[in-house]
C-alpha cells in the first residue's frame, strides 16, 4: 500500500512537473485575440510568432550537438533548471511589458515581445528533449504522467481564456465592417502572472522530485557495463532501493527505433507545424463562433489521447500505428484542403460545416497525440539505450521546423491561404 501511495504521488508530482514544458506558448497562442488589439503589427502577429517559435527549434538543436559532444556526461537536469527559471522571469516579463512598442526602420514593432515568446519558444522546444531524457530516471509506467501534464499546458489556457472571456461571437454593429467584441473579465497583465504561478508551482514539483524521499522507490539508476562483453551504449536498469537488476523487455533492433522515429517525426510535422497555422482559414469560413468553439475543444484532444493510453492498452505494434498515421494524416489532408479554399470552402457558412470541420480537426490532434503517447512507450521500455527517449525529442521537434517553416512562406510570402474577417461578405 505504501508503494501505491508512493506511485501515485510520483505520479502526480511529474503531471504538475510537466505544466512548465509548453503551458507559456500555448497561453500566448489563446490570448492573441486580446493582444493583437494593442499590437502595431495587428493581425499579422500570428505570421511573427509563428517564425519566432519555428526559428526556436535552435535549442534542441544545440542540445543535440552538446548530446554527442558528451554522451552521458551531459546531464539534462541542468537544463530543466535552466528552462523552468528562465520561464518564470519571461513569463513575468510579458505580463508587464506584452504591450511595449519600439520603432525599427521608422514603423512600430512589438520588438520586446517577440523577442520574449522566441525565448520561450527556446525553452519549450527543449524541454521536448530534456524532459522525456529525464524519464529515464524513471519507472517506464510512470512516462503516461508526464505526457499527461504536457497535455495539460494546452487545456489550461483554454479554460483559462473561456473563462477571461477573449472570444466568441463577433457583434456587427449596422453599417459597419469591423466586429465587436466584449471585455475580458480580467486583462492580459493577469493572464500572464497566473503562468508564472503554476510555472512556478512546476518547478517545487521539480525539487520535490529531486531531493525527497517520495519518488526515490520509483527511480532507477543507469548503470553503464564497462565490460568487454557489452559495448559502451548497453545499460542495466537498477531501482534505488536494492541493486537488484530489472528484469525488462529490451527487445527493439535499430531498424523498428528508426521507424518509430520517422513516425514520431511526420506526425509532428503536421500536428505541430501545418495544423496550427491554418486554424483560422480552415474554421473561420463557417463563423466566428465555430472558431471560438474550435479554440476550446481542440485542447482537450491531447490530455483525451492520454486518458485512452491509461485506460487502453497502448504498447502496439509497428503495423498498427502506421494504420493509425495513415487514418490521421488523411483526415488532416481534409483540412488543409479547406483552408487551401478559404474564404469559400464547401458547406462554408452552415452548421453542418462547421460540425465536420471541427471534428476532423479533433480527430486528426486525438489521433497524432495517441500515436506520440505510444511511441514513447514503446521506446521507454523496448529500446536497450539510454539516450532512446532523448533522439525521440530530437526527431519530433525537428518535424515540428520542417513543418512550420513552409507554412509561414505558403502564408506570409506566397499568400496561399485567404483570410476571413467577421462582419465581411463572402462567396
């Protein structure tokens, strides 16, 4: 009994650990209603924003390189210190200054701001590769409690905003083509300091975990065999209690790793690099109350995918969860080809169409979001290397800037995608 409640707790403290990976870009992403109002760039912010965090994808990179530079000399928890501090103080930063103008060449820009996101950025895409390094440490049923936290940095900002109030259906006022809207119940300056609070919350789970008792039952010690029989990156598992060795199943060979990675890689690509940059014209063409809608079911998707990996068996087959990328990526091709006809896409402006896209769009995020919870599993607790869980970080943030890359030139640069604005006549 006495280990359950230690599991458990373990188990709760890596969710509340988890808050600090992606809850401060997310929360950026659903206040943008609120902030392009004030910003010089108006709604071209978003097309900033978007190269800011693609061109963030520097620090995994740079994580990667010190990776081989060091091999496990390079401990990740230095980084975690790192990223978890240097997110509080940005986040307080953009509380107080989210609004701050300079002039570049003669024309206002949102210099600060921009610069503060792309360091988040920085930090949130690390934390894509340290922290699922860190599980390592770990008890491999305990990698769903982290996936669980990450989950809910994109569904507490949304709670968060519905209940500010950012969005909904816009009110045209007669004789006017620019939409109204209602003020938030509390401001951006309020919005921003509750994320320093729960990022801070973070990081004393963090300590906890470090240098408590509590998850000390849970944690293993990576025991490298110098032997001549075993080369260099072969590691027995030991929990720290007894020196007793685990007994688990390193059955994967490179080849199915590679596969999984390729995988875990394309997924990310489109969920994390194409997807969100065509919300707006893929929901917009069926009303300003389905994007509002789209903005606060969405979210749910993710922390949905890791209850289904708790409650469903999630350990599948290679073959399996091809079926599963296959089943996503087509419905994702659905949206994109919405988007692509935007402002006049078919079913535009009706119920049913909005019903459809909507669910395409949650059933695409449930499915990569499973597809991701998955593929760590399985290379939690089959791939015989350390670093494992490490290149898996790697590969899915290096999709994500594959992806997003094209997508702010087919936006921004070729204008491939046409806008919809509330309180306009189309079609």
């Amino acid at each position: 009994m006495q280990r359950n409640k230690r599991f458990y707790s373990t188990a709760f403290l890596l969710v509340i650990f988890a808050l600090s990976t992606w809850l401060d870009v997310n929360g950026v992403w659903v206040e943008l209603p609120l902030i392009v109002n004030e910003a010089p760039e108006g709604w071209a912010l978003p097309s900033y924003l978007t190269l800011a965090i693609a061109l963030s994808n520097i620090g995994p990179l740079i994580i990667v390189l010190l990776k081989l530079c060091f091999k496990q000399r390079l401990n990740e928890r230095i980084f975690i210190y790192i990223e978890i501090i240097v997110g509080i103080i940005s986040c307080a930063l953009i509380a107080q200054y989210w609004n701050k103008r300079s002039y570049i060449a003669g024309r206002e820009h949102s210099v600060f701001f921009l610069i503060l996101v792309f360091l988040l950025g920085t930090l949130d895409t690390t934390s894509s590769v340290t922290y699922a390094d860190y599980m390592k440490r770990y008890h491999a049923s305990l990698l769903n409690a982290l996936y669980l936290g990450e989950s809910l940095t994109s569904l507490i900002p949304s709670v968060l905003a519905s209940i500010q109030g950012v969005g909904g259906e816009a009110t045209c006022p007669a004789n006017s083509t620019y939409a109204e809207y209602s003020s938030p119940r509390f401001s951006v300056q309020v919005y921003f300091w509750i994320f320093v609070a729960i990022i801070l919350l973070s990081l004393f789970a963090f300590l906890i975990l470090e240098f408590s008792s509590i998850a000390k039952s849970n944690r293993t010690i990576i025991v490298y065999d110098s032997s001549p029989i075993a080369s260099s990156n072969e590691l027995s598992l030991q929990t720290e209690p007894t020196s007793a060795i685990l007994a688990t199943s390193l059955s994967m060979t490179k080849k199915y790793y590679y596969g999984l990675l390729i995988i875990g890689s394309l997924s990310s690509l489109i969920i994390y690099g194409i997807l969100p940059a065509i919300g707006t014209y893929a929901v917009l063409p069926y009303s300003q109350r389905a994007y509002y809608i789209s903005s606060l079911i969405l979210p749910i998707s993710n922390p949905f995918s890791v209850l289904i990996g708790v409650f469903i068996r999630s350990i599948l087959n290679f073959i399996t969860i091809s079926i599963i990328f296959i089943i996503a990526t087509c419905i994702s091709i659905y949206v994109i080809v919405v988007a692509f006809l935007s402002p006049c896409p078919p079913l535009h402006d009706s119920t049913g169409g909005a019903i459809l896209v909507i669910s395409c769009y949650f059933l695409a995020y449930l499915l990569f979001y499973y597809i991701r919870l998955v593929i760590g599993n399985r290379i939690r607790q089959e791939y015989p290397h350390e670093s494992g869980l490490f290149w898996y970080g790697a590969a899915t943030q290096m999709g994500t800037l594959i992806g997003a890359i094209p997508m702010y030139l087919l936006v921004n640069v070729y204008n491939v995608f046409q806008s919809r604005n509330a309180c306009q006549a189309y079609c």
